[in-house]
C-alpha cells in the first residue's frame, strides 16, 4: 500500500480515537480496510462499557467479521493509532489479518515489535506484516493531550 | 486454592466445553471465581458466531465484568480447559484475573507457559499466577475425541 493511502487510512482511525476522547475514554482508534473499503471500525470503549476485552481493534474486528460474515479477514489490513496490546495482537493473528500498521509505539503494552513482536513470530498460524509510525506525531500528540488534560483535572481537585 | 476445589471449577469448565462440542464447536470451556462463585461462564463459539474474538476465556471476562459492573477482575480465578491464546492471555491481563488454572497444554498456540508465558511477564503490568495440567487427561481427551470424530466423517465422505 503507497504511503497516501496508509496516512488517508490512519486518519480514520485517528478520527476514532477522537471519538474516544470526546467521551472522555484514552484516545485510541482503528479501522479495518478490505479492497480498499473500510469493513470495521473502533475506539476504545473500557470506561464506558466496563469491558476489560472492548479495545479499539477488538470492536472493528467484530465489526468486520459481521460484514464479511466470517471470522477470516485474510487480505485485511488493520490500522490503529497506538501499538496493539497482547490481547488485541492476539486477535488479528486468530482472524488471519494481513498487515497492521500502527502509529505510536507503546512501551509499557505493545506486542507488535516494542515489548515482544507476537504478529511476526513464525511459530502461530498466522504472522501479520507490521509497519509501525504511521502519522506517529498526531497519533502521540492525542494520547499526550488526553493525559495532560486528565493531570490538570486531577490537580484543580 | 486447594486441589479438590480446583477439579471441581475445572469440571465446571469441562460442562462448557461439552456444550460447545454439542453444536460442532472446537470443545474448550472456561468459568471465572470470585469469591468462591462463579460469575462468569464461556464456551468456545467461533463458527457459529463466525467472530474471531469469541473463545471461551473472552466470554467469560465479558460475563464476569457485567456481573461485577467493572472491566477489574481483581482477585477472581479463572479456570480453562486449554491454555489460552495470546489473545485470552492479554484479555487475563487486561482484566487484573489473579490466577489461572488450565487444563491440557496447547504446543500450537499457548501463551501460558508452552510457546511464551504472557500471564507471568513481568514487564507487563500485571502478572496472573499459571497452575498448568488441572483434570489434564479429560481436558485433552474431549479435544481428542472432537478431531477424531471430524477425522471420521470426513473419510466418509
């Protein structure tokens, strides 16, 4: 994919993190595109929902699977602001995604080449092209505003 | 937790994986503890859902954290007929469960202690206590049985 298309697809899931933040829950978003067309979006959902399991790429994969009505998003690729988690590392090997591109590392969780690269390790079923650093800058500048905003509120108390 | 009230929550969990088997699901159950109940239940359901998320350990969270009102699970067990996948694992992770219990080890995709253990990473932040090799031999035996008898009715065909 030319580099046009990953930053038009990662301002989308920027534009769900933003979502995330408009309701007050850690900015973070991901779309799902599948020949060329968006088939499942997310943003994280955890405060809200009260659901350990509702991170951002966990809802746009359900989301695809319903479209494609299939667990199998082979040919996907998947687009999130921050670096997946464990679990959510896990879910795109489980529904075959293709490629993930992510924008900002995450030193304390990510899975998908800081802490551990469970998508490219060749011994699962399946192993997910990662490029890492799309639009790095705006996906880190929402995550460093949020928590900024969250220390002023916490101090003004 | 002692060995008898082990078995008898791992049963808990062999009942799910039977009702999986019963609709043609890949027989793997799972329950969670807290404070000697149980509060939250799971059976595998990737085919019929066509979800790739739904393994038993996620259905279980999900149950667990509604019942609890709170994505934390904090101080909850949670039992599980195979050793989780990456995803369930960063889902234990990224519900604060305390300790997990597995039944049969799974040498194609466990992250419990076989290919990696996640649960017992301490650069995560937050560490679930493994007890592998729970009721071992029926755990393993209700997988057997289940690919045996899939081997079987594709030969007949």
């Amino acid at each position: 994919m030319i580099k046009q298309d990953q930053e038009y697809y990662m301002r989308e899931a920027l534009f769900e993190a933003d979502q995330a933040a408009a309701i007050g829950e850690v900015p973070i978003g991901c779309v799902i595109v599948w020949q060329n067309k968006i088939i499942g979006r997310g943003h994280n959902l955890r405060e809200h929902s009260q659901d350990a399991t509702l991170h951002a790429e966990i809802l746009a994969i359900q989301e695809a699977n319903a479209y494609l009505k299939s667990w199998r998003l082979e040919g996907a690729q998947l687009f999130v602001t921050l670096e997946p988690c464990p679990m959510c590392s896990g879910a795109i090997i489980n529904s075959r995604i293709a490629e993930v591109y992510y924008g900002a590392p995450d030193p304390k969780a990510g899975t998908a080449g800081t802490l551990l690269n469970l998508l490219e390790d060749s011994r699962f079923n399946h192993q997910a092209q990662v490029t890492a650093g799309i639009l790095q800058t705006d996906c880190a500048f929402r995550l460093k505003s949020f928590f900024r905003k969250i220390r002023q509120q916490q101090r003004k108390k």
